[in-house]
C-alpha cells in the first residue's frame, strides 16, 4: 500500500466535504474498520512500517477533526445570519418526572396492607451474623446454602443475608412475645442473572408469635394478604413442603387472578399460581430465641416482590426490573 498516496487522497476528500455528512463517509472510507489503512495497521509486520502508518492515520484523525470544526462552525453562522438565533427568553423544555420503581410501589402496597392488620414493618440490617441467617433457623450444618458457592460471605461469621428472617430473628430475640411484624428488603444469593434468577433480590416474610397460634391462622391471613393483592375473589390453597425452620411446612398458591382458575399460561393451565413458602415456627427456632415452646406458637410465610410484579404485570424477565429502561418503568 501506497501510504503518502493515501494520506494525499484522504486530505482530499476532508477538504472537499462540503457537511458532517458527507465528512463522516469519507471518514468511514480512510478510517473504518474496513478501510485500506485499517486493514494493512492489522498486517504490520515490522516497527518501522507500523511506525509509518500509525503517523499517517494520526494526521488523519487530526485533519478530520479540524475540517469538523469548521463545518459545525459554519452551520452554526448559517443558522445565525438567516434570523434563526436562540431566544433565550422562550420557556425551556418541561423535564420528564421521574416516578416510584415498581418493586418500590409493590413494597409500600404490602406495607399499608399489614398496618392494616395491624403488623409492625421491621426494616433490618442486610448484614447479619451466621447464626441469624442459618443456626438460629435450625438450618443443618450441611445444607448446601451455607456453602460458600451459595451465599456472600463478609468473613467466617458474617454474610450478606440471604433472606429477610434474620430480622425475625433479631426480633424475638430483643422482646417477648405477642409479636406480629412482616419484614420487607434486598437479599442476597450467589445466582447466575437470567429471566427468573438475580444475585439481587427483595423478600416480604411475615411472622406471628403469640399463644394458641395455628396453621388455620396462617391460612386466612394468607388469604386476606392474596385477596387485597390480587382481587377480591382469590382463593388460596397450601401444598406440604419442607423448610427448616418451619413445622408443619406448607407452599400456599393463589387462584390464577388472569384466567379465574379456567387455566392460561401464566398459570400453565392449572388455574393455581405458586407464590411462597410458609409453615408454623419450628419449636427449636423458639429454643434458640430464648422462648418457651411450650407456651406460645407461630407461623411464618414469605415470598419475592420480584415474583409478585411479574406475574401480576405480566413481565417476563427479572432483568428488565434493573436495566433503567424508562419504556418498562414508564408503564408503571
């Protein structure tokens, strides 16, 4: 390649372009990823010949930015000498207002709906110990989310939480019982982002701690918190499950608020949606606390808000949630 016959054609053609438009071709032409001086930078062999090249696409870069100037400059007189001048006295532009996040709406309509019931909302700390995350819930020593592949660890006794029940925990722990509270807030897991999993995730868990709690309690305020969620004629339905810390455990679902329980793809044609665990408070869970198992009684549900925002929207991937797209967060 004829480097100084490249350099003297490109010269050329920046001082013959008469607007950015015709500018920014010429530089796509000399200075794209496809051009003659791009494709033979890429075959160098030797310093001196990349020395050479590397000189010649510089003045280049240089001489294009130049002849930009000088055009932006002449537009803007052109613009000026025909009477087009700003009006600074003309109303600017209304900035756009911004508006709460959907998993922010979410959370507060949870929040009015056990103040309503007459809960305590607890906003925890999302560092807690080792034990408020997993001994004082009775989790096994070898369950695999206490493995390092599972959850953040900040050091051998304390981890980013990975639910919100080390807040129920510190509850119980600092006063006696009754105790009815619901604790809404971010979590962590070590989950690969897709459409249905992040490492970020937010949690409501309720608790009730008082005497002669059953799991009938739990299902009717299940069915109170679904019914003002989801619409007046849901109906709840609990499935046996496992959870350390709960006993009897339970997975409760809500009547396809979409189809009516006709069955839709929401639903997967079983007109049932799955919406969280639940289950009445293990007596260990008590004993660690310092509470007389034999004395009181509890049950304890929790479920996503991420879960609850898009099965209600419709929405179908967890991500759109964290990407800032103003169309999403527009419609809500």
């Amino acid at each position: 390649m004829d480097a100084q016959a490249l350099e003297r054609e490109a010269l050329s053609a920046i001082e013959g372009a008469a607007s950015p438009v015709e500018l920014d071709e010429a530089r796509i032409r000399f200075l794209g990823r496809k051009s003659e001086l791009k494709q033979a930078l890429r075959e160098v062999r030797d310093r001196e010949t990349g020395m050479a090249l590397n000189a010649v696409r510089e003045r280049l870069e240089a001489a294009f930015e130049a002849r930009e100037r000088t055009l932006r400059t002449a537009e803007l007189e052109a613009v000026f000498a025909g009477g087009e001048a700003l009006d600074v006295t003309l109303p600017g532009e209304r900035p756009r207002r911004g508006r709460l996040h959907l998993i922010t709406q979410i959370r507060r309509e949870i929040e009015d709906i056990f103040l309503g019931l007459g809960y305590e909302v607890y906003d925890g700390d999302e560092v807690a110990t080792v034990f408020e995350n997993f001994d004082a819930l009775t989790t096994e020593p070898g369950h695999p989310s206490r493995l390092p592949s599972d959850t953040f660890y900040l050091d051998e006794g304390t981890v980013l939480r990975t639910h919100t029940s080390p807040d129920q925990i510190r509850v119980m722990q600092s006063r006696q019982p009754p105790i009815y509270m619901v604790s809404l807030g971010r979590c962590y897991r070590r989950d690969t982002p897709d459409a249905t999993h992040s490492p970020t995730f937010h949690q409501v868990e309720c608790l009730a701690v008082d005497r002669h709690i059953t799991l009938a309690d739990l299902k009717g305020t299940v069915l109170h918190f679904s019914r003002a969620l989801f619409g007046p004629d849901r109906d709840v339905r609990m499935r046996t499950s496992y959870f350390p810390f709960t006993e009897p455990s339970v997975e409760f679902d809500v009547s396809c608020f979409l189809c009516g329980g006709e069955g839709c793809g929401v639903c997967k044609h079983s007109g049932w949606i799955e919406m969280g665990g639940a289950g009445v408070v293990d007596p260990d869970v008590f004993v660690n606390v310092g509470y007389d198992p034999e004395a009181v009684s509890g049950f304890a549900f929790g479920l996503g808000l991420e879960r609850i925002a898009m099965l209600r929207h419709g929405l179908p991937d967890l991500r759109l949630f964290w990407e800032n797209d103003l169309r999403v967060l527009g419609q809500f």
